[in-house]
C-alpha cells in the first residue's frame, strides 16, 4: 500500500482550493475535508438563530450553543462530492449564498468557533489520507502536513470566478458585491488575531491566475508524488 500523507492547502477566498483539492483526494482516494463549509455551516446556524444580522453580532449567544451544532459531511451520489448537514439536514446549497460569505469572516474570527471546529478537523485526519482546503491548515489544524500548498490569484481574478459559479447556480448577484466581499474577506481573514490567514513557513505557493485547472492539479500531483515516492 502507497503511504498516506496529509495535504494541506490554504489560501485567499475563490483561488480555486476546493476544485483542486476535490480533484486530489479523488485521484488519491483520499478523504477531503472542505473546511470553508463548516465555518460557513457555524455561520448559517447563527443566522438562523438570530445571533448575527448586520450590524450585530452575539458571540457569546453563539458560544452557548455550539454544543447544539452537530456537523457532518455525506456523499451526494448525484455530484460525487460531500454535503454539508447541520443537525442532518443538507445545507450545501444554503451556505453558498453571498449572505452567509458576508458574515462568515465575523464568525470565523471568533476563537470559540475555531476551537470546535480545529478539533473536528484534527479527529477527521487524525490517520492521514486527507486533502483539507481552508485558512490555518498548515499553520494550526495540521502543522506537521507532510505537503502544504498555498495559493493565491489577483482579486479581480478571483471575484470573477466566485461572479460566473453564482450566475452559473442561478443566483441573482452584481460583480461589484463579490469583489468587495472577496477584499473584505482577505482583509478580515488575514488581520484576524485567532488564526490569521498567512502562508506557512515550509508551504509553497502557487498563484494560479494564469493556470488552468489541469495545469494546476498536474503541479500539485507531482509534488505529492515527490513525497510519496
Ligand atoms: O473557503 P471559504 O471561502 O468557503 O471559507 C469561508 C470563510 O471561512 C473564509 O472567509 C474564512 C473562514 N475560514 C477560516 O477562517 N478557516 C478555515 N480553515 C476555512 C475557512
């Protein structure tokens, strides 16, 4: 058997973590850990609660009930990806909207939140075999990651993708609220005291403005490989 090591990848908003990192772990049969959703699943369930609106914003709320916030990813046969559920009902499409990317930055910087989610995240790739995408992987969830990429694209860049794959879901969105969501969230994500969003020492970084999709996940490969072989 081919040994199993942790993938880490981090980055920016939108630079395209996820689609590689789904693509990795099915080319590796790796487990992959889309941790964006759980922040975005915490942030959904604060929403619903009424414990964060704009403008406003009980943590303290929150906190006391993150015990009732159980989390889970199941096998969507029709994509062949992992949905989210929150207390088992399947949110995946919910925390796409641009509402909860508009909050998740808030939500995220809160070290109750992160704490919850960091153990989870820890306990799912505590055997190896894992691919996860987020902000900290390298940096806290998985310091001794045998492999961490970190990528980043022009904003601009990155604002166009999240624009298409929205109007592709058929969302009604205007390209000037997604750029201005995706600055605001580098800025709240990498200026955050609790975890900010910075490149590991020992990662290497990728800016995949001008890569596509194969070229990319073929640069990746060859570095797990590398340290696999
Ligand atoms: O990857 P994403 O855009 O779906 O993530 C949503 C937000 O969650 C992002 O703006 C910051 C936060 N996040 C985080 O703080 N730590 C992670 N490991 C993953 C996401």
């Amino acid at each position: 058997m081919r040994k199993k090591i942790t993938i880490a990848i981090d980055g920016f908003s939108s630079t395209g973590k996820s689609t590689v990192a789904k693509e990795l772990a099915k080319e590796l049969e790796y487990i992959y850990v889309d941790s964006g959703a759980m922040y975005r699943a915490v942030t959904f369930y604060a929403m619903k609660n009424g414990f964060i609106s704009t403008d406003f914003f009980d943590l303290d709320s929150l906190t006391q009930n993150l015990n009732s916030i159980n989390l889970s990813f199941k096998l969507n046969t029709n994509t062949g990806n992992a949905d989210m559920y929150l207390n088992n009902i399947n949110i995946e499409n919910e925390i796409r909207t641009l509402e909860v990317s508009s909050f998740v930055s808030t939500v995220a910087a809160s070290s109750s939140v992160r704490k919850k989610l960091v153990s989870i995240q820890k306990e799912i790739g505590k055997n190896k075999g894992v691919v996860m995408d987020g902000r900290d992987i390298g940096t806290v969830v998985f310091k001794d990651a045998e492999l961490k990429i970190f990528m980043n694209a022009s904003a601009n860049t990155r604002a166009e993708r999240r624009f298409k794959e929205l109007i592709d879901k058929g969302q009604n969105v205007i390209f000037d609220d997604i750029l201005k969501n995706v600055v605001d969230r580098d800025y709240m994500d990498t200026t955050r005291e609790d975890s900010p969003l910075v490149k590991a020492n020992d990662a290497i970084e990728i800016d995949n403005s001008n890569l596509n999709r194969k070229e990319q996940f073929d640069i990746i490969l060859k570095l797990i490989e590398e340290k696999i072989n």
